[in-house]
C-alpha cells in the first residue's frame, strides 16, 4: 500500500482537466432533466384529454416508478460510499427522494466549481479532494441517471412506436420531438455512465472526444434496433410482450446478481433491485457492471440479441422494416467493434 504522499503525487499525476465546456455539459444535463420531465407529463396529460387513459396510466407509471426506484438507489448508494451521508441524515426521507430525482446533477457541478477555484487558487489538496468527490458523484449519478433513462424513457418510446405502428393516434411534431429526446436521452446516458465510471478509476485514461462519439453512435444504433423489433411485436401482442420483458428482465437481473454479485448497500434486497433495473437496461443493450474483461460478454449478448431480432422479424415484422432492424443491429455491432479495436483508450499500470 502506498503511503498518503505517493498517494496525492499519484492522484495529483492522474487528475483529468474540468473544462468549462463539462461543467457547462452538466448545467444543460440539470435543465434537461426539468425538460424531460415536462415532455413526460405533458404527454399523460395528452393521453388524458384524448381519453386515452390506459396510455396515460402506462405514462404516469414510467415516471412514478423510475423516480421510487432510482431515488432509494442513488440514497443507498450514498450511504454505504459514506459520500454524502450527511446531507441525507440531515433532511426527511420525501425531501431525499425529490432531491435526489431532481437535483442530482447540482452536487456534481457544485464539486467542479468548487475543484476549479482550488485550482486557481493553487491549493493541491483542496484540489485532489473535490475532484475525489466530483468524480465519485459523477460517477453515481451517470448510473443512477442510466436506470432513469431506461426505466423511464424505454417503456415511452416503446409506447409511442407502438402508437404509430397501430395507427391509433396521429404522429404530432410533439410526439417526434419526444421520440427524438428518447432514443438520444438513452445512448448520452450510457456513454457518459461508461465515461464518468472511468474517471473514477485513477487506473483508467479518459475516453477521448472521438472514441464518445463513436460509442455514442454504436449505442443509438443498437437501441434503436432493438427497441424498433420490441415495439413492433408489442403492437401485435402487447400483454405477450410485456410478460416476455419482465421475464428476460428478471432473469438476466438474476444472473448479474449471482455472477457480478454488485455491493451498492447493506440489504440483499437493495443489492438485487439494482441488479434487476440492470436486467432491464440489457433489454436493450449490455453495459458492464463492475470492471472486467467484457469481450466475451459482448459476444454472447450481441449474438444472443441479434438472434432475437432475426426471429421475430422473420415471423412477425415486414420485410421492409426486417431489413432496417437487421442492418442498424449490424451496423451497431460494426461500429462497436471499431471503437475497441482503434479508439478504446488503453489501461495503464496501477501504483496501488
């Protein structure tokens, strides 16, 4: 173990530099979070006018549980990193929960603020101890903001894909704005969660502005694809489809559970709730949940969803929408490839 000076030395040689664009990335990430919510609600209130009120309880249902959920996550996970244990002591268990739903992304830009002016001010370790906090924040709010994006925005765009494709409801510019802010809201969650976990780790370099953009174009794709052939099905056999996913989810939560074995709390209870919301987010696409060698990981689920989509385009979706769904999953798995063969950064040797 190395001692506190080489420790500092090391943390001081490995900080990465907080950017004004970064914190201003975060700003628009915490009035984004507001948009999103309003586009949300405004929808259910939609649904409600139009009598529509099986839609709108779906709607309502996609933010309610999702804000449960990844509040007593994002509280949990607090408590036992001892990051922020105070601040929940401190304050009621329904001020938590809207504070930690709404307000997430401000801890993260108060701790850059704080971390940029010890740096004018040339004070190391004030500096090595808010970008200790900024990143360890960062890093639980990208995957707490992970579970939201898919727990919230998988079940709408699913919904509103399902609409079109039954041609029950007319396609207004605000539901196109909505599927837009949806399929984007999920592929920038996860590279930033990828992004941000990495930053955590001293032992790991930063993604570069290139190697984010293509992992942000390989997880469109794949989302896209995915969530086009589920939609699709879910317009046939809606009830099918929904028991289908929770047991796809609930199975690969339980594998992550025993296999990954995640400690984000105390309770084994809490343990496997996290884990199942990572069974939904493979619904979609697979994102490692603890450090490890991935590539076969990658293989198995790639192939195992690729074939999934062959099925059911083979027997249920028309070929002209078959052969869109195929070549993004492709296209996606090609791009996925290039980024670890040619812009993935590399791992260097850790000092303790």
């Amino acid at each position: 173990m190395a001692s506190a000076e080489q420790r500092t030395e090391v943390d001081a040689l490995r900080m990465e530099p907080i950017s004004k664009l970064s914190m201003l990335l975060t700003l628009v990430s915490i009035l984004w979070r507001f948009v999103s919510i309003c586009i949300n609600w405004s929808l259910a209130y939609a649904y409600w006018m139009e009598e529509s009120y099986g839609y709108c309880a779906w709607t309502i249902g996609s933010i309610l549980v999702p804000m449960a959920v990844t509040s007593v996550i994002y509280i949990h996970t607090l408590k036992v990193a001892h990051a922020g244990e105070k601040r929940i002591l401190e304050r009621g268990v329904y001020s938590n929960a809207v504070i930690s739903y709404l307000f997430r992304d401000v801890y993260v830009l108060n701790y850059a603020l704080k971390y940029s002016v010890a740096k004018e001010r040339d004070d190391k370790q004030a500096e090595i101890e808010y970008y200790q906090k900024l990143t360890t924040e960062e890093c639980n709010v990208s995957f707490v903001r992970l579970f939201d994006s898919f727990l919230e925005s998988a079940p709408q765009k699913i919904l509103q894909l399902a609409i079109i494709l039954r041609s029950t409801k007319e396609l207004t510019y605000y539901r196109r704005i909505a599927m837009v802010v949806y399929f984007g809201n999920i592929a920038w969650c996860i590279q930033a969660y990828n992004h941000s976990n990495r930053l955590a780790q001293l032992d790991k370099h930063d993604i570069a502005a290139k190697g984010r953009f293509l992992q942000f174009l390989f997880l469109l794709c794949l989302t896209v694809s995915r969530t086009l052939c589920i939609a699709y099905v879910a317009s046939i056999f809606p009830i099918e489809t929904l028991i289908i996913c929770a047991t796809l989810a609930c199975f690969c939560g339980t594998i992550v559970f025993f296999v990954d074995s995640p400690k984000i709390a105390e309770s084994r209870i809490m343990n496997y709730l996290y884990c199942l919301c990572f069974g939904v987010v493979y619904l979609f696409i697979f994102t490692p949940v603890k450090d490890a060698p991935t590539k076969y990981k990658y293989a198995f689920y790639l192939t195992f969803c690729l074939l999934q989509n062959i099925i059911a385009c083979a027997l249920y979706i028309p070929l002209y929408l078959a052969t869109a769904i195929i070549a993004l999953y492709i296209v996606g798995i090609v791009l996925l490839i290039f980024y670890y063969a040619y812009c993935h950064p590399n791992t260097v040797r850790t000092y303790f």
